[in-house]
C-alpha cells in the first residue's frame, strides 16, 4: 500500500509520515506488546494521502488565502476563518487511492478479528504532533465507534478537516509552526470498549511537584473524553515507582472522585453522557490489581522512551482487559525536572481574607485580575488580556483565550484535565474542581487566585498583593548538620521534598489522622466490633467507599504516612505517633463519648502514656499496624518512628513491647525508635532512656514549658515563654551532650530553631546532629548553620 502502513509497519522514527501518536502506536505494538503492554492492531494513513487530498482538490491556495494576515488574537476572525477552511475540505472529495487503500485496510483489519465490520477509533495524528517540545495533544479530531467502512470514509475527511480547527491553528501559529509543513495522518485501530467499563488518563511523573517517583493514573466510567475535558472529577491512584521496579506494589494514595456522568455511544449523537448511579459514584472504577497492572505498563513504556509520558487507557468491557490506547511525551513537568532555579509565590497578607471558592490547585503560582465568565465559544470576544478565565470547563477549543488568562477557575475537573494541562503549559495558577465558581464568582469582579498554599486552591475576593521569590537550589551545598524539615500535610510532601533538605525530623500522625480520619480512632475500634456509637451516621458517610472501619483507618493512615515516606525516599523521614491531647480527641467525630474533660490536657493524657492505657490501646495497636504496612508491605523502610511525651523509662519499654507485638520490632529491617526530648525527666535521665531508645529529637516548645513552668497557652504569663532563656539552653545542650556520650541520634524537631537563628547557630556550636525546620524556614536557616560550621572550623 502507498497511503497506509499498518501498525507493524511503523516505529517512532516514522513521525514525519504518520504523526507522533500513529508512530507511538506502531513503535508500542511492534516492540512493548510482547513486554506485556497491551495495544489493539490498527493502521494509519500517511502524510502523502493528506497532501493528495489537497492537490487532487486543488484546495491549497485556496486555504492559503483564507488564512493570510489572520491575527489569532482576534477570536472571532479566528473562528470564521477556520470554519472556512474546515467547510472546504469537507466538501473535498478523498482520492480514488486513497479510498481503494482504506476499504481493503478495513476488511484485513476486520478479518484479524473475526469480523466483517469491526467497530474502529478514527484518530487524527498531526505530523509535527507530540514532538518533545510540543504537544498537539488534542488539537484535532477523533470518532469513536466507527462501525461501518462508510461511516470510515466520512470520518476520515472530517479527521482531515480537523487540521485546521480553531485551537489547532491557534496552537500552530503561537508556536511558529507552518501550516503546510504540517501534515495529518488518520490512525484506525479496533475500538476498545470502555463505554461499559472505565478508561483514563496516566501521568509517569507527578503533574504538580514534578516528582519522577511517581506514576498518577485518573480513572473515570465510560468513555475517557470526560476525563481529558475535565466534565467529570475523576478517581486518582498514585503509584510509587522506585517500589514498584522492585516487585513491591506500592499505592501511596488513593481518592475517590464523583464521576457523576460518563459517556456512553448512543446511534444518534454517537456519544451521550448519562449520570451515574450512587453506588458507580461510590466505588472507584477501577481496583488496586487493575491500578498495579496499568502502573507496570506505564512503567515499560516509560523505560522504553527513557523520558516521562502521557498515556491514555481504556478497559474493554468485553474482555475486561485493559489497553493502552495512545502514549506521548509529557512536555511541561519533564522540561522542569533538570532545572535547579524555583520561584516561590506567597500572599503578603494572610490576614482577613475572604475564601470564595476552592478546588484542587495546579501548580504553585498566584494570579489576580477581573473574572469573566465563559459559557461557550461564542463568547470569546469577550474575554480581555490578564482577565481571569472563570468556565464550568474547558477544552481544547478553548486554547485562543487561555493563553491570555492570568489565571484560569472551573467547576469541573481533576488534575489531568484539559484546564489542569493548558494552565501549567502556559505557566498560570489554575483551581479546577470548584463545583460553584461560575454561580460565586461575577462578571468584573476583582479576584486573587492562589495556588501557593498546598494541594488546595483558593479563590479570593480582591486583587491582593503577592510576592515572587526566586530561588536557585544550587546555592544551596551539603552542610555537616543535617537540615530536615518538619511536615503535617501529605499533600504538601512532593512539593517540600524538592527544597533543600536531608529528610524530614517531624510528621506528625495526629495531622494525618485528623485530614484523613476525623473520627475519634476509639469509635472506629468499636464499631469494628459491631456497637453503636455517637455520630455513627457521620462517621459512615465520611468513610465512603470503605465498609470496614479497621480497614478504612489502616488504607487512610498508611497513604498519609506513605504519601511522606516517597516523597523524601531513600531520605529518612521520622513519623512520630499520634499526639492529640484529650480537648482535642474530643472534638473528633465520636469523641466526647471516649475522653474526659481535663482540667490542663497538655499535662494529661497524653502521648506514651495514652498507648498502653486499656481505653486506648487497641487504637494505638492499629496505628502500629499501619505503620507496620507502610514498612513492609508498601516497601518504604526509610521510616523511622518517634514516640511523644514519655515520662518514665518504664513508659517506654511498655510502648515498644506493644509495637514489637504489632510486628514493629525495633532493630528488625533498619527500624530505629526514637523519643521525643520534651520534658525534664528525659534530660535528667538520659542514660536511662538511651538504654531503650535509638535517640532523641528535642521538642522545644514543652521542654520550654516544662522547664520554666510556664503554661504555654496562657496569654497573661507568654512573655515569660522564651526558648533562648538559659535554662532551656543547659536542657538542650546536656541532651545533646548524653547521646554523643552514648553514640546516639539527637536532632530538634521543635518551633525554636525556626523562630530563632541564635537557637539555630548554638545547636550547630554544639553540635547536634540535625536540625529539623517548617518548610519556610529552612531557607532562612540554612545560611546560619552554614555559616556557623564555618566559625566552628577556624575555631
């Protein structure tokens, strides 16, 4: 044949004949699916038959002259003339060959499985598309569930037309492409039929941190359009990949979107979205073994085009099997990674803001400018420069008015949609997901958009002022100390992870458990039992789609502790074990029903002597389980655990009696066990508690107050509150003084050498062994233990 090449026939050096995506097909099918990648045959049209067509019609002047002087700026212009094009050759006739080449294509296809009209996907591959410097992704057409070589014929001139769409030319020329060195290959490959099953997206490297230990799959029902778009709030996998090349099946995390709608074929309209039921939105749309299995073959892809990609999947309702359907480079995050420069966005003030909406940020930059609200193409006229682009959601038609946005807004969409994708592209925050912006956000209105705060986004009202800072992380060398940072939110943790540091010297549990679980753990205990306990009904609703209130707490805490781990892996990342005090418990679903009213809970029941206590034990045994699967089941042995507020040595034999039990032995697989240095009784016994424990991390804040007895939260006596008083110093100095003496670990995980650079530069003098800092602070210190090293080594 001399229009078509089937898929055997193609590799990825064949991207000038058959685009980027029907040459990714072919290089896959040929070489990745006896690795075990799983793609349906199909065949592509080369650029001769493109350029056949429009020689045959004699159309290339023609659209020449529609397209000259055309500025795609002006909308509206834009649109009219593209309609003009596309009309022109779709009242083009295919060429003869072409056509004789297409029907005998078909039946060999049709025949390879069995049938006489086999239902096809009819893509459209641009020739310049997917190159690693720019993604055509989406730029033109694709029909699904093609069941007739009639309706191939049509299909395949309307994949031609699709050449010249709106975004596709504007896409083109804001990139310097020429048109006509541009050329478009039509890929028909047996349809897989997700419409009775799930499809999506997968990322092998982390849409916003960057983080290349990460594989991100977005799985949806039905058809995988509602994913790309951002019409439906998909469900999200994160696969840690160092363990995954290990033979170890690590999901860090998983979240259930809504996916209220998925699309359908319908004979008249071709697609139909319908909504979903309860329990589809209930329950994810796809399991953990499918999640693994598309995770291995993102995995070999990836190895095979040694660079980060993007990838489309389906699942075949038929056969159940789930196939990759299209792979590319993925251009914004991996052109990032080899960069050492970062600019930091914050907000000048925190104070008296107005929230009006949220969502799931993109990125970590701020935007501000006046919303306007988009409903359709047809108002793009409307749309200014610097405006913020507010739409319930976008796509890729609406590429023209994006690049102008400042920062872009939408109801709908997960971090793999269109929106999500553009918005990193061209460098602007984005909040996607908001559910309400297009109703809480009106025309004119002057707004901030803020991606600098996490894995949430934020909408606020007024044009407020920010700040950018730039920084260049190779300034930042090695130092003696060892310069951890303290971190509550997993969310938060591939974005930390990227600043200087040797690790992490504080997670708190009690964070994860109260973003994560929000019922008291005592509550879940019991009705693992089968008793009735308060608030039950809220505690149910917020454990959706868990049935099983163990299971729920051992998945949510272990994707938080495990979320931590991979982000800074193989660094050592130090967990310390729930420390909620009594007041606080309370205010958990179910908790008053379990703790008392204490008269000064700092001082109560609080930390070790809480685990081993009868009325807590059992919830204190599955949080050691949790961390016992994140250690071994999940592969992330760089955890060490830390046990808060042990008054007595005997307290501490106890507790660890109780992990060895729950199968945290410490010393088994590298597991070291370390005590927070928090109250006198830990610097005064030192030699005792060294005996039982691998170190110390100092907590300044009740060391401070235990020491001046001072309580820390009383307003009338805070002034006396000060961790650089003398005795506090002689506390800390003779902690770090014993476990030298005992070749110990001792770090400081408490707020004090954050706050204060004459703590931070004593510790270095004394030469603890890390230091462990707030994430905004570690800037800031690293230049004073830097600098105080060197004043040690001239002294």
């Amino acid at each position: 044949m001399k229009y078509i090449r089937f898929f055997n026939e193609l590799n990825i050096g064949d991207i000038a004949i058959v685009g980027g995506k029907n040459a990714s097909l072919g290089e896959m099918y040929q070489k990745l699916t006896p690795k075990g990648v799983t793609i349906s045959n199909g065949f592509a049209t080369t650029s001769d038959a493109y350029w056949l067509l429009l020689e045959e019609n004699g159309i290339k002047d023609e659209i020449k002259n529609i397209l000259n002087g055309l500025d795609i700026t002006d909308t509206t212009n834009l649109q009219q003339r593209g309609l003009k094009v596309r009309n022109l050759i779709l009242s083009s006739t295919l060429p003869k060959a072409l056509v004789k080449e297409l029907e005998e294509a078909y039946k060999r296809l049709s025949n390879e499985y069995n049938s006489q009209n086999i239902d096809v996907a009819v893509r459209s591959s641009g020739t310049a598309e997917d190159l690693p410097d720019a993604s055509f992704a989406g730029q033109q057409e694709t029909f699904l569930n093609v069941a007739s070589y009639e309706e191939l014929l049509s299909s395949t001139l309307k994949c031609f037309a699709s050449l010249f769409t709106d975004r596709a030319i504007s896409y083109r020329t804001s990139r310097g492409f020429d048109h006509f060195k541009v050329a478009l290959s039509v890929g028909v490959q047996k349809m897989v039929r997700s419409d009775t099953s799930s499809s999506g997206i997968i990322f092998t490297i982390d849409t916003e941190s960057g983080s290349e230990n990460l594989i991100l799959i977005n799985s949806i029902w039905g058809l995988g359009e509602n994913v790309v778009s951002g019409r439906v709030n998909a469900d999200e996998f994160f696969i840690f990949k160092p363990t995954l090349k290990r033979g170890i099946n690590t999901i860090l995390k998983r979240s259930l979107g809504s996916k209220k709608e998925k699309m359908l074929y319908d004979e008249k309209s071709r697609t139909l979205n319908v909504a979903t039921s309860q329990s589809e939105q209930n329950s994810f749309s796809i399991n953990d073994k499918e999640a693994i299995e598309l995770a291995r073959q993102a995995l070999i892809i990836e190895e095979h085009y040694k660079r980060a990609m993007d990838i489309e999947w389906a699942k075949d309702g038929r056969d159940g099997k789930l196939y990759i359907v299209q792979a590319r480079p993925e251009t914004v995050k991996s052109r990032e990674s080899g960069s050492t420069k970062s600019e930091k966005y914050s907000l000048v003030s925190n104070k008296n803001l107005k929230v009006l909406t949220s969502g799931r940020a993109v990125g970590e930059k701020i935007g501000s400018g006046k919303v306007t609200i988009i409903n359709d193409t047809s108002e793009f006229s409307r749309f200014k420069s610097g405006d913020i682009l507010v739409a319930d959601t976008t796509n890729p038609d609406w590429e023209p008015i994006m690049k102008k946005a400042s920062a872009v807004i939408t109801n709908r969409g997960s971090r793999t949609c269109h929106a999500a994708i553009v918005a990193r592209e061209i460098g602007v925050a984005a909040v996607v997901g908001c559910s309400n912006a297009t109703t809480v956000l009106k025309d004119g209105q002057g707004v901030t958009v803020s991606c600098a705060q996490g894995d949430e986004g934020f909408v606020y009202d007024g044009e407020l002022e920010y700040t950018i800072k730039s920084i260049d992380m190779d300034e930042f060398k090695p130092t003696k100390t060892k310069l951890f940072v303290n971190i509550g939110n997993p969310a938060e943790a591939f974005k930390v992870a990227k600043m200087p540091n040797d690790g992490v010297g504080l997670a708190r549990m009690e964070f994860i458990m109260s973003n994560s679980i929000k019922a008291h753990p005592m509550a879940l205990v019991d009705m693992k039992k089968g008793k009735k306990v308060k608030e039950q009904d809220k505690i149910i609703s917020f454990m959706t789609p868990y049935s099983d209130a163990k299971e729920f707490f051992l998945e949510k805490i272990s994707e938080g502790v495990s979320m931590i781990a991979a982000a800074f892996y193989p660094r050592p990342v130090i967990i310390r074990t729930s420390d909620f005090k009594s007041n606080e418990y309370r205010n958990m679903l179910g908790g008053a029903e379990y703790e008392a009213l204490e008269e000064n809970p700092m001082l109560g029941f609080r930390g070790a002597s809480r685990y081993y206590d009868e009325s807590y034990k059992e919830a204190f045994e599955w949080e050691c389980a949790a961390l016992k699967r994140v250690r071994d089941d999940m592969g992330l042995d760089n955890i060490k655990i830390m046990l808060p507020f042990v008054r007595t040595p005997d307290e501490g034999k106890k507790v660890i009696e109780i992990m060895n039990k729950q199968g945290l032995t410490q010393g088994k697989n590298g597991l070291e066990i370390y005590a927070m240095c928090e109250i006198p009784s830990n610097v005064i016994l030192a030699d005792k508690f060294l005996e039982i424990f691998d170190g110390y991390s100092i907590g300044s804040n009740d060391l401070t107050q235990l020491t001046l007895g001072v309580d820390r939260e009383s307003a009338k006596i805070s002034q006396i509150f000060d961790e650089r008083d003398e005795a506090v110093k002689r506390m800390l100095q003779m902690a770090i003084e014993a476990c030298k003496h005992k070749g110990k670990y001792i770090g400081i995980c408490g707020q004090a050498p954050s706050d204060y650079p004459e703590i931070t530069e004593f510790l270095v003098q004394n030469n603890i062994d890390s230091i462990s800092l707030n994430p905004d602070s570690i800037f800031k210190m690293y230049g004073v233990v830097s600098n105080s090293e060197k004043r040690n080594l001239k002294a």
